[in-house]
C-alpha cells in the first residue's frame, strides 16, 4: 500500500509549519500521499503544491480539508479528502466558517478585557492567516505572559469550563458532508475517541454519520490505544464505513504525533485510498 497520511496542517490553520516546510518534512518522511487538512481553509494548499513542482519533489499532495461541524452529540471534524479546492459552494462554506471563527473570537477578546487581559485581538491578527483557532489564542495568553503552557490556558480560560468559555454554533454535519460531496470529495469522520462522550454516544454518533451519508472513518491516529482500536474497527464494519488513517500533524518533533506516524491499517480492510486512487 502507498505510504500516505490523510490528516495534516499547516499555519493556515492551526499548524505551525508552512505548506512548503509541511510539503519538504513529507518528503523527507518518503510519503508517496499527503493530505493538507487546513480547518476550514484550503489556501495553503496551492503553496504547497507549487514548492512541490518547483523543488520536483515526489510526493503527491492530496487536496484536502477539516471542517468543524455540528451533530446531535456535538462539535465533530469532518476530513473532505480529494476536494476540489476551487469549488464555489465548498468555497462559500468556508468563507462562512471562516467569519464565524473570528466572531468568536472577538467574544473571547471581550471576554478576556473584562478580566483584565489586553492585546489578544491584536496578537490573533499578526498570528493568523486564513482561520483562528482557539490555539491561536491559547498562543495568544501564553506569548503575552498569562498562562505558562497551552493546557493552562484551555483549563483557566478558553475550554469548555474555561472563565471565558464560548461556544460557536457550526454548519450541520449533514451540510458538511454534502458540501464535501458537492466537491468531489469523500468525507471522513476524524479521530472520533477524541470527542468527549460516551462509547454509547460516540456509537450513535458513527450511525448518525453514516446515515447521512459519510463515507470513511478514521480507525488509526496517534494516541488510539488498541482497545478502541478494535472497537472502532467493529463500528467501522458495522456501518459499513471506509478506513482512513493519519496523524493529525500539527508539530514536528513530537514522538506520537509525527507526519506519516500512526498504526497501519489492515491493507485487507475497504479503505479511502480504493475509492480515490484511480482520481489521483
């Protein structure tokens, strides 16, 4: 099977490297297939494939992205994988991700001065490219002296029983996946251990998905210890879902999240790369 990660970003998300530093550590790493999964942007992309011709690297960069969605069981990832970036509803969609991502923020902005804290709104607009993120703003606490590491900021401030804690109201996880399939792509239910419920919830949750009409799941991503492993791999087959699998890279030098490092997946299993490879 082809070396491949299908889950990756860059600093037009929440990464911190470039497309061209993302699209050289791929290479470097020898994946035949890259994935850039910008949350809800796709501008990186077209960076990282005009340093790939340029430096006439081989590994092949797979028009891809995140989009934060909404289900009945909550916020859920959706991965778009094979898109076409120039899509005008995939691209309306983002501009309206996009602006709800920095309304949101202007609220924690607002939030955090009645604590006292100033400069983040302006540390976000010389940070951020395309999107903000609440990593952006984590950063944001921590280069300004409020926090001394990024879980302190989520715990004290900006996560869910953070002082400053704002919700956000995404496009539903039906629009996402159509707007996915609008553009060509397949979609994939990303790292579903990682969303905080129930395995009862998270079982409902994968039908749900299923039921409107996803295709993939992700079965293998850093941190998935075997007994979820497994237990994925059952509702994967129950509901008759394709495999996927990637690392969700955001750092280099981080043992177990690098580029290209998560568990292989069983090459008898239905997998994404059967439904897209003949597309690439």
């Amino acid at each position: 099977m082809l070396r491949y990660d299908f889950h990756s970003h860059t600093n037009y998300s929440d990464g911190i490297l470039s497309p061209e530093e993302l699209v050289e550590l791929a290479e470097e790493k020898q994946l035949d297939l890259l994935a850039i999964s910008d949350h809800d942007s796709v501008s990186g992309i077209s960076l990282a494939k005009a340093h790939k011709q340029k430096q006439q690297l081989k590994v092949n960069i797979v028009d891809s992205i995140e989009l934060s969605a909404q289900s009945d069981f909550g916020e859920i990832h959706i991965v778009g994988l094979n898109i076409d970036i120039k899509h005008p509803g995939l691209l309306k969609l983002l501009d309206i991700q996009q602006k709800k991502r920095w309304q949101r923020a202007e609220i924690f902005d607002e939030k955090l001065k009645n604590l006292g804290i100033e400069g983040v709104m302006d540390d976000l607009k010389a940070r951020c490219k395309d999107v903000v993120t609440r990593s952006h703003i984590a950063s944001a606490l921590l280069s300004l002296g409020h926090v001394s590491n990024f879980d302190q900021a989520f715990k004290k401030y900006i996560g869910k029983k953070g002082r400053v804690k704002v919700s956000t109201s995404w496009i539903s996880m039906q629009d996402a996946i159509s707007a996915i399939h609008d553009a060509g792509g397949v979609a994939i239910l990303a790292h579903p251990t990682r969303y905080p419920m129930s395995n009862r919830r998270l079982g409902y949750l994968i039908e749900e998905f299923k039921i409107a009409e996803g295709d993939a799941m992700e079965v293998s991503y850093p941190s998935l210890n075997p007994d979820k492993r497994n237990w994925l791999e059952l509702h994967r087959e129950k509901n008759e879902l394709l495999a996927s699998g990637g690392s969700d890279f955001h750092y280099p030098n981080l043992k177990w999240s690098d580029l290209g490092r998560f568990p292989k997946i069983d090459s008898k299993l239905p997998h994404v790369l059967d439904l897209i490879k003949n597309k690439l």
